[in-house]
C-alpha cells in the first residue's frame, strides 16, 4: 500500500463500498486527512489498525447479529440489551456500541452475506427491542423535551432511537416527529414552545448537500428564535458551516451534552426561583 489512500482504495481493501468508508471517516472510527480540495485520504498505518480492529467488532457482534435474526425474537433481542447494558456500565456506553453494530450489519448487506430483508428484520427488531427499553426507563415529567426528527429526504429512523436511548439516560423527555419530517413542519413545532432541543438525523442514504443545508438553515432559524437547541447528526451530507447548530458523530458525546445542557437548565431555573 501507499503512504496515503483514496475512499475508493480503502473501500476495495476493505470489502465495501466508498460510502461505509466516509461513513466511519465522519464518525471517527476510522482516522483521515483532508487535502486542499477537502478530500478524504487514509494513512496505510491507520487503515491496517481498523482493519485488526474491524476483524475484533465482527468477530464481537456474531452474536449479537445472529439473535437479530432469529425468528423476530423481541425478548432476545431485549435480553442482549440487557446484558450490553450489564457489560458497559450505562445506556450512552450501549448506544455508541450499537452504532458500530449497525455499521457491521450495513458492511454485511453491501458485501452481499446477508440480503436486504436480513437488514431490514434486523433493523427491525432492534428498533422494536429499544423502544421496550427506553419506555422503562424512569423520567421526571417536568424534564425538558426534545424533538427527535429525521431530515426531509430521509426514512431511517434507528439511529433517532439510540439518541433517544441516550437522552432518556440523561434525564430528558422525547416526542417524535418521524421519518422525512420537513423543516418546516420543525419550525411549527418549535415557535408553539415546549421543546428544549431538536434532534436531527440524516443517514449516509442522504447525499444531497444542497437539500440538506436548506433544511439545516430553516431548522436553525427557527430553534435560534425561540431559543432552542439544535444538533445534526447521522452520517449524512450535512453542510460544514452549521451556524449555531451543534454538529455530532459521537453518542457518547450527546450524552454528555445532553447532561450538560440539563443542568444548565436546572441551573437557571433554580436562579429564577
């Protein structure tokens, strides 16, 4: 191999396609550099680490993978939560593991080892198994809510749950906009108040950069009147520039965010009293 390498060499190194490699440079799984004209190149040494790193993730989520196939099983699937959850220490932990194991099942359905309704039953389930999960955890009914919403363009909504996951962890409420939610219909929701922060995702299914950064910019415009917070995230074509919108690959780091914003609120409220 070459000192530096494109998306597309890294890609058939590896065995995927161009997108799942930007997917995991994006997310910092997989460490880049960025050249003058803002593309993507891969250093030898980094790649060959992901590659002994990547064998230990598939070889970890066999398991995991294998019980999302079996039969629509919920309650394994609930079960394997559980004991991710037993494992990791706390719910953030899970969901930022949760989103290489969605990246292992993409790598499997590209590289054809399993079919597209393999995919779609284990999304499925997953998703089933993580609202059981979520609903058990306890929230203070005055907690501040935040309004998860996938961008326009977009149908993928798992990666909403793992952020809901996260947020109810850190003590705040949810209400779901949905699939392919427009913009506009986020401003509506903002400007009747009640909404502490919006949450949006757009997977790496959502290319369209020119699409998304109206979408960003009508979003931002709203939440920036009524004082909302706002954070983009998901692995797709979201602009640089984001204005005073919140950029994030990282659940962990949205946990943490969450937590923080929370008790800035808590803080405030206590100040005015």
């Amino acid at each position: 191999m070459s000192d530096l390498l494109t998306s597309a060499e890294v890609a058939r190194l590896v065995g995927v396609g161009p997108t799942a490699v930007k997917r995991w440079a994006d997310s910092g799984s997989l460490p880049c550099i960025r050249t003058a004209g803002g593309h993507r190149r891969f250093r030898s040494v980094d790649v060959q680490r992901f590659l002994a790193r990547d064998q230990s993730l598939r070889d970890d989520w066999a398991e995991w993978i294998d019980v999302l196939l079996r039969d629509g099983d919920i309650y394994a699937v609930q079960a394997q939560l559980f004991g991710e959850r037993a494992r990791r220490g706390s719910w953030h932990d899970v969901a930022g593991a949760l989103g290489e194991l969605l990246t292992e099942i993409g790598r499997r359905w590209e590289a054809g080892t399993i079919s597209i309704l393999d995919e779609h039953v284990a999304s499925a389930g997953l998703q089933r198994a993580l609202t059981a999960v979520i609903e058990s955890i306890p929230v203070d009914p005055a907690a501040p809510r935040c309004l998860l919403a996938a961008a326009e363009a977009d149908d993928h909504t798992l990666g909403l749950s793992l952020v809901e996951l996260c947020l109810r962890e850190a003590g705040w409420r949810s209400e779901w906009a949905g699939a392919r939610t427009p913009a506009s219909t986020i401003a509506d929701r903002v400007t009747r108040g009640d909404i502490a922060m919006v949450a949006m995702s757009a997977s790496s299914a959502t290319s369209d950069q020119t699409a998304l950064k109206a979408i960003a910019e009508e979003t931002s415009r709203a939440c920036q009147a009524s004082g909302v917070l706002l954070v983009m995230g998901g692995s797709g074509a979201w602009p640089d520039d984001m204005g005073r919108a919140l950029r994030l690959h990282d659940l962990r780091k949205f946990y943490d965010y969450a937590v923080e914003q929370r008790q800035t609120r808590a803080s405030r409220t206590n100040v005015d009293h």
